[in-house]
C-alpha cells in the first residue's frame, strides 16, 4: 500500500515512547503483527528517556495510522493492566512561527485577511535599516550565552542559487537579539529544514538537551511551534522543558494563529501552541509600533507577555530571495511579522540585563516587567 502524503502535524509512522515503558509497547506491537525499522543510536535519548519508533507498518506492508495505533495500544494496556496505560505520542512536527504581512483594518487594528500559521508571512526588503533603532551598548549580555533552535544561521547559498525565504529566519531573530544584546554569544542548532522550516519535535527537543547540557546557555530561544488536536502538549516536547535545568529561562513564540475563523490544519485559534504554551516557558505574542496587538497573535491566557513582532526590521540575506511564487533583492536587512520576533527581542532583552553569577535571567525579567520596559500581557477571565 502507497503511503499517503505526509500530514503538516506529525511524522505519520512514528512513535515516541517512554523507555520504561518501552519493552511493553514492543511487545504489543510484536503481538498485533506491527513492524519496525531497527533502532538507530539517535533513536534512543537518555537524557530525555525517550525512544523513538519509526516506519511502523502492518505485518503485509500496509502503512499504521498512528493516532489509531496509539489507541489501541492504550486500550490493550488498560485492559490487560489494570487500567495503566504507557507514556507514548506522536512525533510532532514543529514549523517557524512567521506572521503574514499585516495589513491595516478600518479598526486601525494591524490584522491579516489570510492567516498562515507558522508558515507564510514573507518578509519585504527595506530601504532605511536604520528602522531599526539604536543598538544597546556594545557590553550589553556579556558572558551570557543564548541558545537558538532554528533554521541555520547565516547560510551561504551557493552562487546562483536564490533560497527560500523561510531559511533567513535564524538569521532574523538572531538580528533583533544581537541588537539588544551585542555581546552575548548565541550557540544556534539548525534543525528547521528545508524551504517550509520545518523540523520533528524529537530533534527539536534532543537539540534542547545539547544546547542547556552541553553549551550550557543562559536563555533558550523557541521561536517554533506545533499543535495537536488533543489540546496537551507533544510529549516528547514537554518531556524536554521538564528535564531542563531550573536556572535556563526559556523563551518562546506564542504562535500566530489568533485570527483563524475556524479549524485548519489541526488548530483553530483557540488551539495552545507549544512550546510556548507549557508552563515551563516564557510565552510571547506581538504587538506593533503603537503597543497594539495584531489579530493574528494569539490572544490566549497562557501568553505572558508583548514585544514588538510587527513590521520589525533586522539582519537577513544579502541577495536574491524566494518569495512564493516571486522573487525580491534584499541587502541585508529586512522587515518581517510574527511572534518568531517578538520572542527574539525578549531574549535578547533579558540577555542584557542578565549577569552570570549576579543577575539571573529570571531576575532581569523581572526587572524588565517593574521597569514596564517588557509589556505583560493583559489576563482576561
């Protein structure tokens, strides 16, 4: 049986299982009959005490709906064990989280007629770069290191080659850290692939695990997201941000789905974007120029707090540039839209207030909310 084209929320025949429990579920499926390829060295992560199972198929070859699989496999264990059921979920797919260029309303509210999210929301060359407001002091986040899950930074396309758009994202919100930050040192992972800036949850979260174990960073910047039409979070993410350190305060994009007049690729604007949505994490949403929020950012009571994300400009790609079906010459800098950058500037905000040893990251964000210098977001009941 063919397999059917790749669904936008998850890796269709994969499953990411507890390792306690892991020997159980195998034996399930070993009894309904359902195949596996053998276990790589990166399918297994102790430090986050996950494996993953991958290209599950029926015993003749047929392709597993996962979901499905998943609840048989909880209605085995159930059954069989007196009612317990195994840590085990899908393997998500987590997008950039880019706004749409926002178009002004007869409400002067900044709002879009189409909203994306995660995806689309193509940014425009700028004439004036200066746009972007004076630097911070060039000390400012000395010693702090920022961590980055993200598309690559910097790339260097080949000669000729003109890429896509969505690859200049880590590009992008390093610009706007480094900005308010100029001499912290960000350590990136560049897991978002591809011309759509996508990545599996499970490289997302074991790049997590690098970045505060291994580069020890002060700050993790999330400017990512994905959903499930369970409302909970992707276990393997949230298994991620419950085994961080205490002291790595993590910040992410609140998503820019709040616009969406209903259900549409798995989320409607109701729907928690996570990362950012984890309790674990320091949710952003956008505001423009004039402190107003834009349709498209999630209005939702897990959001913490506001930062510019509209129209904001910062570094991107010295060339030709794919924008959909068009083409645009950026020099270096560009405008752009999304919760992406309204997290950056946080972080980057953060990074300058915090002094290893001294100031923590949590305490320069407090400082920042007495100061009013970072907007909270207004909790309504």
């Amino acid at each position: 049986m063919a397999r059917s084209q790749e669904p936008s929320s998850h890796r269709p025949y994969e499953l990411v299982v507890d390792l306690q429990h892991r020997p159980v579920v195998e034996q399930m499926l070993d009894d309904l009959g359902v195949q596996r390829s053998a276990p790589q060295e990166d399918d297994v992560d102790e430090r986050l005490g996950l494996a993953r199972l991958r290209d599950l198929t029926e015993a003749e070859g047929a392709a597993v709906e996962v979901g499905e699989l998943i609840a048989l496999l909880r209605q085995r264990a159930a059954r069989d064990r007196d009612g317990w059921q195994p840590l085990l979920g899908r393997n998500r797919i987590a997008h950039a989280v880019i706004g749409d260029s926002p178009a002004v309303g007869s409400d002067g509210l900044v709002g879009v007629a189409s909203h994306k999210p995660m995806q689309g929301g193509e940014p425009a060359p700028v004439e004036n770069p200066e746009r972007r407001g004076p630097a911070a002091p060039e000390t400012a986040g000395s010693g702090v290191r920022i961590g980055l899950v993200d598309t690559a930074l910097h790339p260097e396309p080949a000669p000729g080659e003109r890429p896509a758009y969505r690859t200049g994202h880590a590009t992008f919100v390093a610009g706007l850290i480094r900005r308010q930050a100029p001499a912290a040192q960000i350590c990136a992972e560049a897991m978002l692939k591809g011309a759509e800036a996508r990545a599996e949850s499970w490289d997302i979260a074991r790049a997590m695990m690098r970045l505060a174990y291994g580069e020890k960073v002060h700050i993790l910047n999330l400017s990512l997201g994905s959903y499930t039409m369970a409302g909970g979070p992707p276990l393997v993410i949230s298994r991620a941000l419950e085994r961080l350190p205490a002291d790595v305060l993590v910040v992410a994009a609140a998503g820019n789905h709040g616009a969406l007049p209903y259900l549409k690729s798995g989320r409607t604007k109701d729907s928690g974007c996570w990362p950012a949505a984890h309790p674990r994490s320091i949710a952003v949403g956008a505001v423009d120029a004039e402190g107003r929020q834009p349709g498209w950012s999630a209005q939702l009571p897990w959001v913490n707090y506001l930062a510019p994300g509209v129209d904001v400009v910062s570094d991107y790609f010295d060339g030709d540039v794919e924008l959909g079906s068009t083409t645009a010459h950026f020099n270096g800098s560009a405008t752009w839209s999304g919760t992406s950058f309204a997290a950056a500037t946080v972080s980057g905000m953060v990074a300058a207030g915090t002094v290893p040893g001294t100031v923590s990251p949590q305490q320069a964000l407090a400082e920042l909310v007495k100061e009013n210098r970072v907007q909270t977001y207004p909790q309504r009941p």
